[in-house]
C-alpha cells in the first residue's frame, strides 16, 4: 500500500524547512532506518530515516525547495511491485525552483501572464520589474526583447547608459552610489538564517530586556588554568577560559537561582536542572549546543564536551536533543578582542551573558594603582521573570566566583 513520506519536524521550533537534498532516487530500494534525505531545518542541515521498507516511487518535492511545510507530503513510498498511484504536487508546496532566481529568457509562446504589467501597454518580467525599480530605471525607457516586447531581465541589465531613472536623488543627499546588478552578489537566505532573524527580532521586540555590566579580573582564574593544563598527561585536555566561565555561571545559578527561570503568560517556570547553552559560530548563524548539569561536572567534563558539541555543530552533526531545552545561555566573543558588547536573549529564556576579552587595565587596589587583567561581562535580562537588583546580585556572585576560582575544582 503506498504510504506518504511527509516532512519531519525536526524541532519544538520548526514549522517548516528546506529539503536540502535527496539521498535516495526514484526506483531506489528504502529499509527502515535508512537516510532518505537532508533537511534544512531552523538550526541544523539534518538527516531523515524512512520509518518503513518499500520503493522511492515518487518524488513530490525537488529538492532545493524551502519554506514546506511540516507533515507536507514530500514523496510516495510503494511496495515492490505496487503500481504508484497518481498524484499531484501537495497544494501547499512551494513553487518547484531552483534556490537562486535564474534568468528569465526562455523563449515562450504564451501571452504575458497576469502579473505581467500591463500598464500604458507596458509588458514586464517580476524579475525584470524589480530589478529597474531597485536601479530607478524607469520602464518606458526600456525596450522589451521578449514575446509581445515584453521586457525581460536581459532588457534592464543591457539597458542603454543614458535611460532616464525615475526618481533621481535630491542634491542635498548624501554622495551614494547605487550598485548596479553587475557588481551584487545575491545569496538566498537559508532556512536557518531566516528563523534567525525572525526569532532574535521577537525576542528584541517582544521582551523587555534589560542590561547590566560588571568588570572582572581574571588573574587569579588564569593562574588556576595554567596549573590545571599543566598537570595534563600527555596533554590529555586543555582547559579554556570558556570552560571555566561555562562552570562559573552555573554555579552562580546554583547560587542565586533566580535567573534559572522561563517566563510565560500563565507562570514562571522555575528549572532544578542547570543546562548552560554556548553559542556557536558556523557559517550560516549560530548554533547554542547545550552543556547539562553544568554545576555538577568537573572541568575536565566540561571541557570535552564543549569541544566535541562545538566540533559536530559546525559540522551540523548534532542531535536535537543537544541543541534544545537549555535554561541559560553565554555568548563568548572574548577571542575576536572586543571589550564589551550586549547579547539577546535567546528565548524561552530568560538570560544570557556576554563574554568579552581580558585585558591588561589599571585598577586601584589598597588605594594604589596596579595592573590586571579584566573582563567585562554583560547581563541581558528578561525584565518579565526577574528584576534589576537580582541581576545585579547574580552578577557580583559571578564575579565573586571567578576572582576566587578555587570553588570550580572543590
């Protein structure tokens, strides 16, 4: 009997995605558990089994689309021998193109379609429309090569140097020059970078964040690091500030565990369990893998796992479970130099710290002037769940634990 192969989801978050690619073709033997296809979700490019046995008899979706739906039909799966039955594209699949625009050319037989402008009997591409508005090419100065002269892309792009703009710029502007369509380069949005943009813009907009900034020195943390990778066996692990601030702030939560929490219209849910979310940079976003019971391991464990989730997240290797359901995040850019900067809350939850590079800075100790070694770190709040002295005091905890860093290892 033919069974539809429907679009996962892959995450709590995910409502639709991009079918990156197909691994298996028309005609191909499928067994349970076999990967059938990649999936561009809103955090990872990730692997789809088939949950049964059967023949690929048809694919309903090419790969390369974006934007499908979850539980949208995406292929037929038959039984050997079985007839596959007739069907059609799903009515809420994406139009079936390729992820870059392509050149609009082709030489046709039909009539101008519907969206064609028609205006002053002016017949124009999408394509072509858009790209003379961007360059203020006005569409009269233009003449079509298409069917019926309509105007195509090569038209816009080929036009003569001297074809008037439709709105030339006021003198008091600015100098600017507009580049021209030969000198931009456009790359498609992925799925991830899209849900990106969405989430952080609600999060920005829909919670009222708040921020708070402490100095730290880190002379003494230094030093315990240098011992610790000292005593090393054949370098069996090597200790990261990132480690050791990834311990820190979960033992500050321990402490004063008021910003462990979630905020919600009904309640604010408070968690016992401290998974501490690292951000990651990979090359299409950010990632926030997730180190659980952070309090609770040495920073030896810490340490391995941190770099074992930062390796397969770049490599987009991680399972869902490792990526989803932290309590509290830490954004560390200390490595780039940047001496502060204001993170945002990676929702639902309700905090995050920035990490900012250690420097040498004079700081006054016993009333005289002295040289360390300091970090400042910024506390982005959810003002929903918790209030400015707690962050405050919840900072200066943190700051306690990290100039007195002998409590990461006891």
């Amino acid at each position: 009997m033919a069974t539809d192969i429907l679009m996962p989801a892959l995450s709590p978050t995910m409502t639709e995605g991009k079918l990156a690619r197909w691994l298996k073709k028309e005609g191909d033997a499928v067994a349970a558990g076999d990967v059938i296809a990649e999936i561009e979700t809103d955090k990872a490019t990730m692997e789809v089994e088939a949950v049964d046995e059967g023949i690929l008899g048809r694919i309903l979706i090419a790969e390369g689309n974006e934007g499908i739906p979850v539980n949208t039909p995406i292929a037929v799966l038959v039984e050997d021998g079985e007839a596959v039955p007739e069907a059609s594209v799903p009515a809420n699949q994406p139009p079936s193109a390729p992820s870059q625009p392509q050149p609009d050319h082709a030489p046709s037989t039909k009539q101008p379609s519907s969206t064609a402008e028609k205006g002053a009997r002016i017949f124009v591409s999408p394509l072509a429309k858009r790209i003379a508005k961007e360059l203020g090419i006005a569409l009269t100065a233009l003449k079509g090569s298409g069917p019926n002269g309509r105007i195509l892309r090569r038209d816009v792009e080929n036009r003569p140097k001297a074809a008037p703009v439709e709105a030339p710029a006021p003198k008091s502007t600015p100098a600017a020059t507009t580049a021209s369509v030969d000198n931009v380069t456009r790359v498609a949005n992925s799925t991830m970078r899209k849900v990106i943009a969405r989430r952080l813009t609600e999060s920005k907009t829909q919670v009222p964040h708040f921020y708070v900034s402490v100095d730290i020195e880190l002379d003494e943390l230094l030093a315990l690091r240098a011992k610790l990778n000292a005593t090393s066996q054949d370098n069996a692990y090597k200790i990261s500030v990132n480690d050791m601030m990834i311990k820190a702030v979960a033992l500050a939560l321990r402490k004063l565990p008021g910003l462990n929490v979630q905020f919600t219209d009904a309640e604010t849910l408070h968690f016992e369990n401290i998974d501490i979310s690292m951000a990651v940079s990979i090359p299409d976003g950010l990632i926030t893998p997730i180190i659980r019971g952070a309090d609770s391991k040495s920073l030896r464990e810490i340490s391995r796992e941190a770099k074992d989730l930062a390796k397969r997240a770049r490599a987009g290797k991680l399972k869902p479970d490792e990526f989803q359901g932290g309590t509290f995040s830490i954004s560390n850019m200390g490595m780039f130099g940047v001496r502060d900067f204001a993170a945002i809350i990676n929702p639902p939850q309700a905090g995050i710290l920035a990490i900012a590079s250690g420097e040498k800075r004079a700081v006054v100790k016993d009333g005289q002037i002295a040289i360390a070694t300091v970090m400042t770190a910024t506390l982005s709040v959810d003002h929903r769940a918790v209030d400015g002295a707690l962050g405050a005091q919840w900072l200066n905890a943190l700051r306690d634990i990290v100039q007195n860093p002998y409590s990461l290892v006891v």
